[in-house]
C-alpha cells in the first residue's frame, strides 16, 4: 500500500506542476494555437524530413544485406543499417535544438541571463551534434 501511495502522490505532484506551468492548458485547449491537433502536420513534416536526412531509404534499401545487422556502424561508406540511420536522426535532432535554442538566445524578449545560458547551451548542442556526425564519418573510414 506504501507504494501506491506514493506513486500516486507523484502523480499528482506532476500533473499538479504541469497545471502550473500552463503547458496542460496549453495542450488542452482548442482554440490554441500551440496546440498538437493545430501543429500536427508540421511535426509530421519535421519528422519526415529528419527521418530522409539521417537516411532512412538507405537503411530500408540495405536491410537485406548480409551481416549488415551485426556491427553498430558499418565501415561502408554506401551501406547504412537502422542503428546508424536512428544515431545519425539524434545527432540532426540534438543539432537542430542547439540551433534554436540559439535562435532564443538572440530574442529581446528574454533576461540577460537567460539568454547567457541559451547561447551556451546551444554552443554545446551544436558541438555534441558535430562531434557525434565526425565520429560517424572516421568510423565508416572517411
């Protein structure tokens, strides 16, 4: 019974905070213009669009190659499996979230300090993103 209890006060401690934050209202209401069923197509499209850059005709092309399942990265320059089609689908994801929270960091509608920890943040992102994409390239041998 202890754990029911809690897990139910941690729920209710979330829902209670999202409450909040206005982001269940946000979510909620449909006269939103934030809302998911307003926005739907342009998150289908930006998937879309993420899912062809990181190379996912070329990963469904290849399925049938042999052996091409045993190795995370396959050291072929024109051969890609599903696990580097996905790595390389988080190194645009995490790229293209430095971007924006660049983006943010130049907006005048936020604090001197925010902005400091959006510009850095981004920065790094960014980094992460370049770092993850070289070590994709060395690994396939170019």
């Amino acid at each position: 019974m202890g754990v029911k209890k809690r897990v139910q006060s941690a729920t209710a401690k979330v829902t209670s905070r999202l409450k909040q934050m206005g982001f269940a209202r946000k979510l909620g209401n449909p006269s939103s213009t934030d809302s998911l069923a307003n926005r739907g197509i342009e998150w289908i499209y930006l998937i879309a669009l993420f899912l062809l850059m990181a190379g996912i005709i070329n990963a469904v092309g290849n399925a049938g190659t042999a052996g091409i399942d045993q190795q995370t990265i396959v050291p072929n320059a024109s051969i890609q499996n599903m696990t580097e089609t996905f790595i390389m689908l988080f190194g645009y994801i995490v790229g293209a979230l430095g971007a924006y929270a660049l983006y943010l960091s130049g907006r005048q509608t936020i604090r001197a300090r925010s902005a400091e920890m959006f510009f850095v943040g981004g920065i790094a992102l960014i980094a992460v993103a370049m770092t993850l994409g070289y070590y994709i390239i060395n690994a396939k041998g170019g």
